[in-house]
C-alpha cells in the first residue's frame, strides 16, 4: 500500500515536471515565432537575418509543440535563407560598381546572374561594360575579355527576344540617358561596340570585328557618329588595299615587270578599296568633336592625305571639299562587296583645226 502510494506520488511529479518543462518551452517559443514573423518580410537585411536565426531556433527547440507552425517554419526558412543569400550578393554588386572594384563586381554579379536574380539584364549590361572599359585601359587589363564578349552577345539576343529594363545598365553603366530616352537600341548600339573594339583592338580580329562596329553604327544613338568607328573600319579598308597591291606587285614581277588582265582587274579593286577607306577616314575627321584631341584630329587628316594622294596621284586638292558633303550620303556596309573601278582612259587631246593655225596680228 505503501509502495503504491510512494508510485502514484512519483509518478504526479513526474508529470508536474514535465507539465513544467512545457510550459518553460511554450515560454520560450511563442517568443521566437513572434519574432520570426515580425522579420520574415525585411525588407532590409537585418531582419531577415534576425527571422533567419528566430526560425531555425523555433525549429531546433520547439518543433513538438504545434505541428503546423512548425511546417510553415520549415517551409519558409529556405526562401529567407535565399533571400538573405541574394540580399548580400547585391550590396556586395552595388558597393563594388560605383567603387570600380571590378574584381568583386565580376564576382558578386556573376553569382546574381546564376541566380536568375530579375536584375540580370543589367547586371550583364554593367559587366559587359567593366570589361570592355579595362581592354581600352592604358595599359590595357584583358582579364575580363572573354566574360564581357560573351555577356554583350546575350545582352543583344536578350533586348532581340523583347527583355527590357528601366535604365538598361546601372550606376555609371546606364545607357538610357537624357540625349538617350530610349535605352534599348542604345544599350544594342554600345554592345556590339564593346564587342567591335575588343574584337579588333585586343583580339586582332578585324574582319570579325567589322560588322558589330557597324552594327554599332546603325543602331546607335550616342554612336550613330562616332568617329572611331568610322576610323577602324577605314584601316580595315586601307589594310586590305595593302594587302591586294603587295600580291599585284609579286603577279608584275612574275610577269616579267608587265601588267596583265588579272593586274588591272586588281588595280581597279584597289582603287574601290581606296575608295571606301578615304570615305571611312573623312567621316572619322568629319564626326571628331571636342572630346577627341587635337592631335587625333592632325592625325585623321595627314592619314586622309596620304589616302588622296594616293588615289589621286599626289594630288590631295579635293580633301575639304570631300569632308565637307561625305556626311550627306549613307555610311556603306562592309559587308557590301567592294566595287572595282575602272578608270576611263584619257581622253585624246585634240586641236581644233581652225585653232592649229598661228593667229595673225591685227
């Protein structure tokens, strides 16, 4: 009878102490789901992080109590741990970019991208951008070539399927802009620059470079007349003109020193490569404003000159008056065949009859 009593009392404490214990965790629970809930939503990192750590307590103490808050707990803290994760990949982005700190902009945005973050677009915009500004630097930093070619290409493909953007780019890297309203052909114009420049300049690629600086052309709003565009593309020509009359003068010697059908056909092409190039060239002097130098202006027109002279037979008279209308026609596509001119033969000078005869004196 005894030993009954003594069990029953045993087992009363038992239960008043577990009864305790309970009611100890419910203390300390409602507690962490209140603050869990008060921080789930941000928007700032902090409270996420503090609902972070709130829910993963409530987990870790009190899943037996309430079954259903326990699953929404467990369902909620992956997408604050995502958000969390996001949140700091952009603070780390948007500390790095207006800093220059191209290292961690690369590795910050790369992270956002992968994560289908819905700013993508402009953080592909902005790194394409970094890695065409350190390929121009002086000395140049060739480290993000790759990367910037590649985010320029799916940039176009992206603004061609209809994606779209509030500022097209960001920070110093926006190319919606007051001269600009209009980001998208814009942004199109410039990254196709970025892969022009690094293509031809970094890569020597020229022929490959070619059509995206005029693709950059076309489209372009701030490029529409940019003169290094005009430029390059004219040292393409002036390239293949030098190529062509090294391989007609090794086809004269191996004519014995005389010109053939094939030679003159060759010289006629090169007349038309001359042709494009001193176009490119005397748009290139014609579009130079203030933000190039004058000494890269000097340098335009004494290349213009020599492109003349050698088209015209020393003869650079016409240069002004060239620069002065080449505007008011279309720029050419490169991607045109070059056209062969024939030079008509001279005409035979001949002397009036009635002129072949001395005048008499009155």
């Amino acid at each position: 009878m005894i030993l009954c009593v003594i069990f029953v009392w045993c087992a009363m404490l038992a239960v008043s102490s577990i009864s305790a214990q309970a009611q100890a965790a419910q203390a300390d629970c409602e507690p962490l789901y209140k603050t869990f809930l008060d921080n789930r939503k941000g928007p700032d990192l902090d409270k996420y992080k503090t609902a972070l750590t709130a829910g993963n307590d409530y987990l870790a103490k009190c899943s037996g109590l309430d079954e259903e808050i326990k699953t929404y707990v467990t369902k909620q803290i992956p997408k604050i741990s995502e958000t969390v994760r996001t949140t700091e990949l952009v603070n780390r982005f948007n500390a790095a970019v207006p800093t220059k700190n191209w290292d961690e902009a690369f590795s910050s945005g790369k992270e956002l991208i992968a994560s289908n973050h819905s700013a993508s677009l402009d953080v592909m915009i902005v790194l394409a951008s970094i890695g065409y500004t350190n390929a121009m630097a002086d000395p140049p930093i060739d480290k993000f070539n790759s990367d910037s070619l590649a985010y320029a290409k799916t940039v176009i493909q992206k603004l061609n399927e209809g994606t779209t953007s509030e500022s097209f780019g960001l920070y110093q890297f926006a190319y919606k802009t007051k001269i600009c309203p209009d980001g998208k052909p814009n942004t199109m114009s410039w990254m196709n620059y970025f892969i022009g420049r690094i293509t031809y300049s970094r890569l020597n690629q020229k022929k490959e470079a070619v059509p995206y600086l005029y693709a950059a052309h076309k489209s372009g709003c701030e490029l529409k007349n940019d003169s290094e565009i005009y430029r390059l593309i004219g040292a393409w020509y002036i390239d293949n003109a030098v190529k062509l009359n090294t391989a007609r003068a090794a086809k004269i010697k191996a004519a014995g020193d005389q010109e053939t059908e094939e030679t003159k056909a060759d010289e006629a092409l090169l007349s038309g490569y001359l042709d494009r190039g001193i176009d490119a060239y005397a748009r290139a002097y014609s579009s130079a404003n203030s933000t190039n130098s004058q000494a890269y202006k000097d340098a335009l027109h004494k290349r213009l000159e020599g492109l003349f002279d050698s088209r015209h037979d020393g003869n650079h008279d016409g240069i002004d008056k060239f620069v002065a209308g080449v505007m008011n026609n279309p720029f050419p596509d490169p991607a045109t065949p070059v056209k062969p001119v024939v030079e008509p033969p001279a005409a035979a000078q001949i002397l009036p009859a009635a002129a072949a005869t001395t005048p008499k004196k009155p």
